[in-house]
C-alpha cells in the first residue's frame, strides 16, 4: 500500500511541476504514472553509480553537483518516454528542483496528518 502511495505522489508531483515550469511538458496523468515509475527505475539504477563516479566533485560542492545528477535524470526519462519531455538543460534543471520541493510538501502533509498505512 505503500507503495501505492508513494508512486501516486510522485506522478502527482511530476504533473505539478510540468505545470508549474515552462518548457516541461507532460501529456497526462497516465504518462505522469509511467514516467514516475520510469524516474524511479532510473534513479534506482544509474543514479547511485553516478554518485559514485562523481563523488570527488560532489564533495567539492559540496553536495550540490547532485542537482545536475537529478537533471540528468530527468532528461534521461524524458528522452526515454513520449508522453514527457523537458525543452532544454535548464529547463531540467528547474524541473527537478520544483519536483523535489513538490515531492517533500506532499510527503510532510501526509505525515502531518498521521496517515498510517497497512504492512501489507
């Protein structure tokens, strides 16, 4: 059930920021279900090896050359699905900040409101 709710979340919120950033387009909450699962393979996958490889610059930035990390991420999926697209770099960019802000508002308000889900 979990589960369930938190891929809810996620297409919830990738709809909400192609709304909110110009350039990003989505064509439905169908294709907003398919590119959060798509997002969270890719994520799951490539992101972690990224990390990896490009630690020493991460370390340098202090942490914030993960942002570019998401951006490729989100383009990745982008490329990868017709129903999604993001315009250019930093059209990605912005993207996957207003995503991650989207994602933790929604998260905390569930939380906030106690929400207990089965162990199923």
């Amino acid at each position: 059930m979990k589960l369930l709710i938190t891929w809810l979340v996620s297409a919830l919120a990738i709809l909400l920021s192609a709304w909110l950033v110009p350039g990003a387009y989505i064509s439905g909450f169908a294709a907003a279900l398919i590119a959060a699962v798509v997002l969270g393979a890719v994520n799951a996958i490539i992101r972690p090896i990224l990390i990896i490889f490009t630690l020493p610059i991460n370390i340098l930035t202090l942490g914030l050359f993960t942002l570019i990390i998401n951006t490729l991420m989100i383009s990745l999926t982008a490329t990868l699905l017709s129903g999604f697209s993001v315009a250019n770099f930093w059209v990605s960019f912005l993207f996957a900040i207003i995503l991650t802000l989207i994602t933790e508002i929604i998260e905390s308000l569930i939380k906030e409101k106690n929400v207990k889900f089965p162990n199923n």
